[in-house]
C-alpha cells in the first residue's frame, strides 16, 4: 500500500529546509486549503455530472450529452452561468442573517469534508475524537437552513425550513447512534484508528448482525439528512416551489445547491469510513494472494469508489420511493428507527461482551 | 496531507476558513460579472405572482418545537454515552451495568414521551 505520508513529510522537509517555523505553518495551511477548495470543487462538479446521468438513465433519458465529451463539460458550464445571474437583494428580508445563512451551510460540509480519511497517509484533520467531531460539525448546517428560510421573509420558505430543522434534527439521532453502535465495536472515535481496525475485514462483515443493522439506518438516516429522495420535503418542488432557498438567486442558491451534493459526498464517505473500511482494500483473513492484489489498487481510488457506489444508492433510493408526509416521516424516525437503533446498541454490547464478532 | 508538525485544532480553522473564502471569493466574482437592473418588483417576495398577504415570519405549528426538545434531550444523552462507547471493554460488568440504569431511564423517557402522544403529528 502506498503511504501519501511520503509525498507530505517530503513537502514539509522542503518547506522547513528554508523557512522558519511559523512561515511555514503558514504555508501548509495555505496549500491545504488549495487542495481542499480544489478537491471540494472538483467533487462538486463531478456529482452533479453523475447525479444528472445516474437520474437520466434511469428515465430512459440520456442526459447531459452536448457540452464537452459525454457532455462531461456540462457541470463547467453550469458553473460559469450561475456565476453571471443577477444576485437580486429584496424588500422584505433579513439583510444580516440572508447573507449569513449561505456561509454556515458550506462552512459545515468544508469542515466535515476535511476531516474524512482520502488514503493511506491522507489525512488532514486527525482529531482522537474524529468522528465526534464529524457529528457535531455536520449539525451545522441545519442551522444554516433554519437561518435561510427565516430571514427570506417568506410563506415558502418558512415552511421548508421548518420541515427541513424538523427533520434533519431528527435524523442526526439515528446517525448518532449507529455511529454509536460502530464507535462501541471500534473502541475508538479516532478516524485514522477506525480506519486501521479494519485491516482484517471490514466492519459489516466482522460486525455480525448489529453491523449490517447499524448500516440500513445509517443509509435511510442519511438519505434524510440531505433532503434527499423520499425525504424531500423541505425543498418538494410540487408544494413549496424550492424550499428553503426559494427567495435565494444566482450564486447565493448555488452554495446550497453545491453542499447539498458535498454532503452526499461526505455522508457516503462516512458510511465508507465506518463499515467499508474507509480507504482499506477488501481484505479477507486466510486469502493472502487476493489480499495482496487487492493492495495494488491506491487507497484513495478505494476510498472515493465506494463513497461513490454507496451515492449511487441514495440516489437510487429517490426514483424508487415516493415522497413521505411529514407525519409519516416524523413517526419512521420516532417510533421505527429510535427504538431499533436503541435495541441494536444493546445487541452490539452483547455480541462485544461474548466476543461474537469474527 | 497529515503534517506532523500542524496542530489539529489550526487545521480544523484552516478548513473552517477555506468554507469561508470559497462563499467570500465567488460572491466577489459573482459581484464582478453578473449583471444588475433594478425593477421595484423584483424585491417582492416570490409568492404565485400576486403580493404577500400579511406577515409571514408568522407563528408556527407548536409540534416543531415539540420534536425540538425531544431531540435535545435524546442527543445530549446519546453525547454521553460516546465516552462510554470507547471505553466499553476496559470498563467491563461495573461499567456495563451502570450504564444499563442510565439506558434504562433513556427509554423510558421515550416510551413516556410516546405514551403521552407527543409522537403524534396533530
């Protein structure tokens, strides 16, 4: 397995070999932001590129073809046209909170995005309370969407809002606990400590029964917390014309647009991190020539492959389900997913107690 | 990308303030190149076509709130039981039971929440 620690400890020699300390500190913070804001944008356009295909074909449609090869360029051109529409100020709105409101939403998924494991050695943000932190950063963002759909001053968007606060607040209980559930059977919340655990065989495999239990609400939960598929309601084009972000034009709608997509990124990623190993190839105990094939794949295509085979599934979920009521989706979370996630904790301590797992 | 050397908590401000410049950076050049005209009734808000009746950061349904508080007390309790999470095999039977009782009450929270309907979407 290739380590990226290479590549950066070099860097940081070359750097430390002429600066002084602070300069640079300094500099790497800087260049860390380039790739991130270089990573998050290229993402970004990636996944509305294949969110716009994935969607065509399944309506039998052949999507975006006419920009760029395969229409490739496509996103590119979305970009640059959002950039040249007219940002409108209106009458009736909270001029402080409606400018505010965007930079809370990216705020979060750059700070969640930061903290997932891209590769053996990339890293960036490695806390010992790494997934905790994922947790309490993600929930940032509703407070963005609360914000957005209160300060436009307006009937629509009041409501997305509220559905929106609503239910992702909700969700984030469910996401808690598996993740819960996966940090008991780890025994550890750091990402990069998670990550290694799973040398062996990936946690729903070795996780027994509470696992794959843990991995189902996580998905549905997940689904929910973007405002996706079946639990669009917050942005239900047939009731509410655009949700939250009605009142918002040009750029100003694009940053919702675009972390919208970043965090279905970012929960896949996370659902990659804790139950297919993160950037770990697929390793079963007793098959070393498999295994050792398997290490020849770089860790970062790894990671990015199954965070995005498991987007494909949350977008799957959206042409396969109707759209919930807000009852229906209040009462799935409550008296469903709580109270399974609840019993499925206390199973996971029993297969950890008599030492089921494999 | 790990630099050994870099705090954490600096690389977590340095993530916090690329969302930042990102938001800051294409609202410049949105400012830059879009255009602008100005048409008394664009700064309405947008509601069918005809103006808004009324206020409309107006009083909601009482069951938001309700769900609200359910969620914190349900969150802060599950924040407690992330310290436990880890620490789960070194702390053996002792810790196990002891966080049996706390669980306990937990769900008897929610089967009293649920009991009185306050899971009811009315």
């Amino acid at each position: 397995m290739f380590d990226f620690s290479i590549i950066t400890t070099w860097i940081d020699n070359l750097l430390r070999s002429f600066m002084p300390e602070w300069l640079t500190v300094v500099t790497e913070c800087v260049l860390i932001g380039f790739v991130l804001l270089l990573a998050y944008s290229l993402l970004a356009l990636f996944y509305i590129y294949f969110e716009r295909k994935v969607c065509a074909a399944f309506q039998c449609r052949i999507g975006p073809n006419r920009v760029g090869p395969w229409g490739l360029l496509q996103s590119v051109a979305d970009m640059f046209k959002i950039l040249i529409k007219e940002l409108i100020s209106l009458k009736y709105t909270d001029k402080f909170l409606f400018a505010l409101a965007p930079y809370l939403v990216i705020l979060a998924s750059m700070l969640t995005f930061a903290v997932l494991p891209w590769g053996n050695g990339l890293q960036i943000i490695n806390f010992n309370i790494g997934i905790f932190f994922l947790i309490a950063v993600s929930s940032i963002g509703v407070l963005g969407i609360l914000l957005a759909g209160w300060s436009s001053n307006n009937k629509f968007t009041l409501i997305g809002a509220m559905r929106s606060g609503a239910q992702m607040v909700s969700y984030e209980l469910s996401i808690g606990l598996s993740v819960l559930t996966m940090v008991a059977f780890a025994g550890t919340m750091n990402i990069v400590e998670i990550v290694e655990a799973q040398d062996r065989l990936w946690f729903i495999f070795s996780g027994h029964l509470p696992a794959l239990i843990a991995f189902v609400i996580y998905m549905i939960a997940g689904t929910a917390e973007t405002n996706r598929g079946p639990f669009d309601l917050p942005e239900a084009e047939s009731e509410l014309t655009a949700g939250y972000h009605t009142e918002y034009s040009g750029i100003h709608f694009g940053f919702f647009y675009l972390a919208e997509y970043l965090n279905l990124f970012v929960v896949s990623g996370v659902a990659t991190l804790l139950f297919f190993g993160g950037w770990m190839p697929l390793h079963f105990p007793g098959w070393d020539g498999f295994n050792e094939i398997m290490n020849y794949i770089p860790s970062i295509v790894w990671f990015i492959g199954k965070a995005v085979a498991l987007s494909f599934i949350i977008i799957w979920f959206k042409w396969t389900f109707p759209r919930l009521r807000i009852d229906q989706m209040l009462s799935l979370e409550w008296k469903y997913l709580l109270p399974i996630n609840l019993f499925n904790l206390v199973l996971m301590v029993l297969v950890i107690a008599y030492g089921w797992f494999i | 990308m790990i630099a050994l050397t870099i705090q954490s908590s600096t690389l977590a401000i340095t993530a916090a303030l690329t969302g930042i410049g990102l938001v800051a950076l294409a609202l410049w050049i949105a400012g830059l190149i879009s255009p602008r005209s100005f048409n008394p009734q664009k700064g309405e808000a947008y509601e069918c076509g005809i103006p808004t009746r009324g206020e409309s950061m107006a009083q909601f349904k009482v069951g938001y709130y309700l769900f609200a508080i359910l969620f914190l007390m349900f969150d802060v309790e599950c924040v407690f039981l992330f310290p436990w999470a880890v620490s789960l095999r070194s702390l053996g039977t002792a810790g196990l039971l002891s966080v049996g009782v706390f669980f306990f009450i937990l769900v008897l929270g929610l089967v009293y929440a649920w009991r009185k309907g306050a899971l009811e979407w009315k």
